[in-house]
C-alpha cells in the first residue's frame, strides 16, 4: 500500500519497500486572489506575459479524437528527452471506466486544455478527475509556446476551471528536483505545499 499521507502513523506492524515521492497540492478551496498571490512572482509575471501574448486557450473537447495530438506530443516529447511516464494508453482506459460510473458522461474523468498560436497548438494539459480531487497526467509545449509561458496560462486556466467544477485539490504531479529540475521548479513556484508521502508498505 502507498498511502497518500507524509507519515507512517497506523502502518508500524508493516515493512516499507520503498520510500516515498514528493508532489506539489494546490488547495482549490481558496479564493482565485489568494491563490494567484501564492505564485512566486517569477512565476506570476510569466503568467502576466501570457496573458498579454497571443495565446489562444480553449477547454479542449474529451474524446479520444479530440486529445490524442496531445499524447501523440508528449509520447514523442518523452522519447526525446528519456523520462518515462504513465503508458499513453492509460489514458482512454482510465475515461471509459470514470465513464462507466457516471452513466457515460465521457467527461467525467478528464479535463483537456489547449493554448493556439494562429493556426497551430502551442501547448496542451490534461488532468484525470478523482472525485473532489484532480491529478496533472500530461503536459506539452511547443518552442513558441514556452517562450510564451503557454503553460503557466493553461495551468491558471485549469486551476479556475477545476475549482468551479468543485474540485477541491489539485495535484501537479511528482516532483524530481534531480533530473526534472526545470520541471520540479515550475510546480514548486506555483505556491502549492509540498507533500513528500510516507512511501509503499508491504
């Protein structure tokens, strides 16, 4: 078992096979002005800039159809830099069974956000659903987009988007400040708390 907690507390009668990972949690409870206020200012000036720049940014559209050039990016993305992440194909099993469970309403379990520069993606996210909680799955920029902190804008897009959805937490996912030091920095100066958990228990 991996409890989603930093301590140990209740799991002393078991051996712990493997330490623990670090995430960063937004609280989506609280106001948007005070979650903005959170943000480093690097971080909130990148986010100004976008919103100046000519970033286009939509909720994309849940079918598979829809998102697929996002997985098709990242998967491509991951196989250039050598990191290794979820099977691209988790993806779809994982709306089809949110889907089951609510009378298929294909949106349940996904969220999709996409920025346009003129006529060509410049950046995508995808988020999985979990009740009152959301979980960053899949990210991806492109040069212009980042030059244009694309992600820094679709990230404050979703995180408007999951709160009046009435999600209550939002999770950015693992954060490695050794190999995905960049990566880590960007979740880090959204002024989210940093929970490392306790580990997995056999």
């Amino acid at each position: 078992m991996t409890p989603d907690e930093a301590t140990n507390e209740g799991l002393k009668e078991l051996s712990r096979v493997m330490t623990g990972d670090a995430t960063v949690l937004i609280d989506l409870t609280k106001d948007e002005d005070a979650l903005r206020a959170a943000m480093d200012q690097g971080w909130r000036n990148r986010l100004s800039k976008a919103e100046r720049s000519d970033l286009v940014v939509q909720k994309a559209g849940v079918k598979p159809a829809q998102y697929r050039w996002l997985l098709e990016a990242e998967a491509t993305q991951r196989a250039r830099r050598g990191y290794r992440a979820m099977p691209v194909d988790m993806t779809e099993r994982w709306q089809d069974a949110k889907a089951d469970g609510a009378r298929g309403d294909k949106g349940a379990g996904l969220a999709v956000y996409r920025a346009d520069l003129k006529r060509d993606a410049a950046a995508g996210m995808l988020f999985l659903i979990h009740g009152s909680r959301a979980t960053y799955h899949v990210g991806w920029t492109s040069d212009e987009g980042r030059s244009n902190a694309a992600h820094n804008l679709l990230l404050w897009t979703a995180i408007r988007d999951l709160k009046g959805r009435g999600v209550a937490v939002l999770d950015l996912g693992g954060v490695n400040t050794q190999s995905g030091a960049g990566i880590a920095r960007f979740k880090l100066e959204t002024g989210g708390a940093v929970l490392q958990r306790a580990g997995a228990f056999v």
